[in-house]
C-alpha cells in the first residue's frame, strides 16, 4: 500500500478546479486540486526548512473543520511528520493532556481564546500558528514564508515523503475518553490506505468523479479523516460545512449526493422537521407528525412484516403526497443518494421514517482503533437494523463473550507510550473492540452493546442501555436519554426533553424556563408517556419503571459528553446521583 502523501499526490495529480470549497465570510470558496498541493508543499517547506521539524516528529491540529485544515493535514503528511488530531470542543484539560502525552512540537490552531489559554496555561507550550486573521503567527505567514523557500531554493517538496515508511505511524489520533484519560492510537500510512481502499470499493462504488459531497463531521474524527481521503480516492467535489447550524443552509447550497452522519443528527432533523410544521400551526402542525408516523409504520410492515394492511397503503400514498415526497427537496437532498451513519446505535424507526420520504441512510461500524471502518451497508443491499458485512479485505469473529474480535490491515499499531493497554487490546493478532455484537446467517453484523458499559439489575437481567436509549429517543420530544440500574431492580431513565417540542405540545409559554418545566407536573406526566410508549416494544426487564428529568442537555464542555457525543456515563451518574435515587424513590414514573 502507498504513502498518505503517495495517496493524496496520485488522487490531486489530475487537475480539477473544484476539488474543495468552504464559506469565507459567507461565501463559497473553490479550491482546485493544483492549488491544494502548491499550498500543501509550501506548507511542507516550511515545516521543514523553516520550523526545522524532522521525520516522526507529532504536529497537533485544534480547529473546526476547514478547508485550510486539510491543507495543514497534507503538509504534515507530506512532511513526514505526524497529524494529532483534537477536536475543537475538547476540554482544556483534555487537550493539555494530548499535547503533553503527544510531544506535539507545533500546534495550529484557530480560536484566539484558546491560543491565549494555551500560552498563558501550559509552561513550554509549543509553538502556535493560528489558522485564522493576518501577520505574524498566522497560518497565511508560515504558507508564505515556505513558498518563498521553495521558490528561492529550488526545493521539490516531494522529497520529504521518498523515505516514509508506509508501516511508520502517520496519525496518532486520541480516543474521546468516556472514562479516564484518552489513550493515543497510532494509525500507519498503510492501515489507513487500506482500509479507505477497501471501504470505498465496497460500499460506496456508486459516487462517481466530480460530484459533491459535503463532510459535515470533524476533521479530528478518524471516521471523517478517513472519509476525506475517500473522496479524494473518488475524485469528487468536497464542500465543507464548517458546524451543525450551518448544516440546513449548506444542503441547501451543495445539493450533495453523498454525506456522513451520526445518529443524533437524523434525530435533529426528524425533531427539526415536526417542529417547523408545529410553528406553521393549522393543519400543518397536525398533517406532518401523522405522515411521519405513517411512513414509519408503512416502512416498518414493507421490511419487518406482516405485510402492509390496504389501510396503512392508501394512508402511506396520501402521506407521501401531501408530506413524505417534499422533504427531500425543502432539505436539499434531491440529489442525495444515501447517507451513512456511524459512531453510535441508529434506531430502526429513525431509518423507516426517513425511508418513507426517500431518504436511505447506510450504517457502518468501526471503532478508531481499526482505522475506523470494519463493516458497511451497501446502496444495492442495505440491511436496515445491521451495520452490514465485515470488508473484504479483513477478518471478524465474535468471541465467547459475544465480543466483536477484529484482524487486519487497518488494526492500529497501538496506543502511544502505553504498552500495557496495547497488550490488553491486541492479543494474537487480534484487535479486541470490547462491542458485543452478533453476526446472522446472511454474514450482516449487529451490534447490541458496549462489553463495560451492559448492567445487571438485581433481578439477574442483563441490561444494554445503548439499545433501551436508542429506543426512547424515537420520540421527537426527548433530546437525550441515559439509562441506568446496575443492581437497582429496574432500569431508570435521566431525561433531557427537546423543550422546545414540549412547550408547544402542552401550549406553555415561552417565557418559562426548562428547570421550571422540569418540577411541572404536566410536563413530568407527558414525558413519562412517551418514555413508556416507546419502550413498551421492549422485554419487560428492559422497560424503563423511573424517570428524572434533567433541565438541561448534557455537553460537551461540562465533561458530560465526549466529543463525539458519547455520554461519560461514570460522570453523569455521580453528577446526577441524587436526581436519580429521587426517581427510584418517587413513582411520578411509569407503573411497575
């Protein structure tokens, strides 16, 4: 397998003028494949030449997602050096720890406050090139100054690369740490050439050169570092949305053909949809939940069975006329050919509902110690409710425990400076995922639970709270929902509602504040209902019995989320240790 550098050459080396694009100041900025790799060896230049770096050496990126962030990225490659990635939302504590552990010897980043933190914080902190503004520290300086090199001296950019070692770590990328601090995975050139080539020509065969795409997750999430070298592979038209509430405005824009979610995104959307129509008020408020729910239900009989009755195929046909067949041009998906989710548990009705109007999503799995992609869906045979079949061009087994088992050329070369977990984690050649899953007899994957995170009640059972929550959060009325009850005699639910949807359903004003709401009777009454509606498909031991409601959502920069979104749940269950004794305590909750 080649080089990141050799990969990215070969994919730019045919000139298009529309390789990538991000809004400046409002508005959209092409950069063509030429340009990207004249700044990518400026870049290269002056890491070398002018910053003195030497091969290996870690250069960390701490920034919202950017086109210049993918020129910086190519540099470093380039350079022989190598990427740390952190997201921009991590905690600063979390990013001094990275910064030590890596022994970054650059850093580019581009929040002034978070700069002037890093100066004023970390005694010794290496040095800062700010990706934004003009002058002197900027990345538009250190670009100059290496283009200037290059030109004066003649120098081929290209050379730095000759010698990389395609087994030599390439990106040291640290997990989000839901537990404890992050660890850093070492990923080679070849275990993340491989597993973009292998993903790509399986699952994503139909993306043809010079479409657009649009990449909405960060950069500093393996799964969309990886994705980004797809593109490349692909030869398509990358347009990056820089953050989430510029999304809607952005499909609209790009009209892509392709794009990568989380689940929690598809949530948003379905959640975002009632409650346009619910602001419309008149029939509208009452005419689109019912098509969604319509559409659910159609989808659901059409995959799952019993078959459709004659009465859900003529309401679906009136659903998707007035409702269903609109969504995806008023989204700018008219051009979409699917979307692919990852990273966390998508629930079927999320998938069916979206389906009804047109829009297929594909789930995959991987974890980032595996580069990330283990398995995928494809467009021609997507199974719904699977996160598909393991890549060609890799081996998965499920251990006696039901543990998801992985070998391969994508399985990192291990953590950083940390042998004993190394050991832990890759024992015979095999990675160990610590996902329970289960494969059925068609070869598709399930995944049913993390292996630290299932809880035994007092009862005996067996708990998996990512499969409860991903349930509760069919309602478009819950924003997040976290499900305890180790040794308790039923599982119990912290919910944060979407308040916005809540308010409106029971015609409270808007002038009354969620914590308020929260001690609300009506409020507490109506978000029980849902709790219990959509868990009532579920076994009995799994039902959730107790509720709390949080005032709040969870977030990132109160250490209750990761940045991927994957709640720490030892933090929220101590954070919130007495809300949740009061609900196990107080049957405002769902009858035993």
């Amino acid at each position: 397998m080649p080089t990141l550098p050799a990969f990215f050459r070969e994919a730019l080396a045919e000139p298009r003028p529309n390789a990538f694009a991000d809004r400046v100041d409002g508005v959209w900025r092409s950069l063509g494949s030429a340009e990207m790799l004249e700044r990518a060896d400026d870049l290269v230049v002056a890491l070398r030449e002018i910053q003195g770096l030497e091969p290996g050496d870690r250069v960390a990126i701490i920034a919202e997602n950017s086109v210049d962030w993918l020129a910086v990225d190519f540099a470093i490659l380039g350079a022989g050096l190598v990427v740390v990635p952190i997201f921009a939302t991590q905690a600063f504590d979390q990013v001094s720890y990275i910064l030590g552990h890596s022994e970054a010897k650059l850093i580019f980043a581009d929040r002034e406050s978070l700069i002037e933190r890093l100066r004023a914080e970390i005694p010794g902190v290496a040095p800062i090139v700010a990706m934004k503004g003009r002058g002197v520290g900027t990345l538009s300086e250190f670009e100059g100054a290496g283009r200037d090199r290059r030109k004066v001296a003649n120098i081929d950019a290209r050379a730095y690369a000759e010698s990389i070692d395609p087994n030599a770590m390439a990106v040291l990328i640290y997990t989000s740490g839901t537990t404890g601090s992050p660890k850093g995975v070492m990923l080679s050139h070849e275990n993340i050439t491989a597993n973009v080539t292998a993903s790509f020509s399986y699952g994503f065969g139909e993306i043809r050169q010079g479409e657009p795409v649009l990449s909405l997750l960060p950069f500093s999430h393996i799964y969309e570092h990886h994705i980004v070298y797809g593109y490349l592979l692909a030869r398509v038209s990358v347009y990056v949305c820089h953050a989430a509430d510029e999304l809607l405005a952005d499909l609209r824009d790009v009209r892509p053909v392709f794009m990568t979610a989380v689940p929690r995104i598809f949530e948003r959307v379905l959640a975002g949809i009632v409650t346009m129509a619910k602001n419309e008020g008149g029939l509208k408020a009452r005419l689109v939940p019912w098509a969604l729910r319509v559409g659910r239900d159609y989808m659901r009989a059409v995959h799952l069975g019993p078959p459709p009755s004659l009465g859900l195929r003529t309401q679906f046909a009136l659903a998707h006329t007035l409702v269903l067949r609109k969504l995806r041009p008023l989204l700018g998906l008219d051009r979409l050919r699917f979307f692919c989710s990852g990273s966390a548990p998508l629930h079927l009705d999320i998938s069916y509902t979206l389906l009804a109007a047109d829009i297929e999503i594909l789930e995959g799995y991987g974890p980032t110690e595996c580069s990330p992609v283990v398995t995928e869906n494809r467009h021609d045979i997507n199974h719904i409710g699977t996160v598909g079949k393991p890549l060609p061009n890799l081996d998965l087994r499920i251990a006696e425990d039901g543990e998801i088992l992985v070998r391969g050329p994508n399985v990192m070369l291990g953590y950083y400076r940390d042998p004993e977990a190394t050991a832990a984690a890759l024992q015979d050649g095999w990675y160990h995922t610590g996902d329970i899953g289960e494969i059925d007899a068609e070869g598709y994957v399930r995944i049913t639970d993390r292996k630290k995170e299932v809880f035994k009640t007092s009862t005996g059972k067996f708990v998996a709270p990512s499969r409860v929550e991903a349930a509760i959060k069919r309602s478009i009325y819950i924003s997040q929902a976290i499900v305890v009850g180790n040794g308790r005699s039923h599982p119990a639910a912290l919910i944060a509602p979407n308040w916005e949807l809540v308010r409106k359903e029971l015609g409270i004003q808007d002038g009354v504040a969620s914590d308020a709401m929260a001690k609300r009777e009506d409020v507490c009454a109506f978000v029980v209902s849902e709790v219990v509606s959509h868990t009532a498909d579920l076994a009995k031991f799994e039902q959730i019995r107790h509720v709390a409601l949080l005032p709040r959502d969870l977030t990132i920069e109160d250490g209750e989320l990761s940045p991927t979104l994957k709640v720490r749940r030892r933090i929220v269950e101590h954070r919130y240790a007495e809300l949740i004794d009061q609900a196990y305590g107080d049957p405002l909750t769902a009858p035993a």
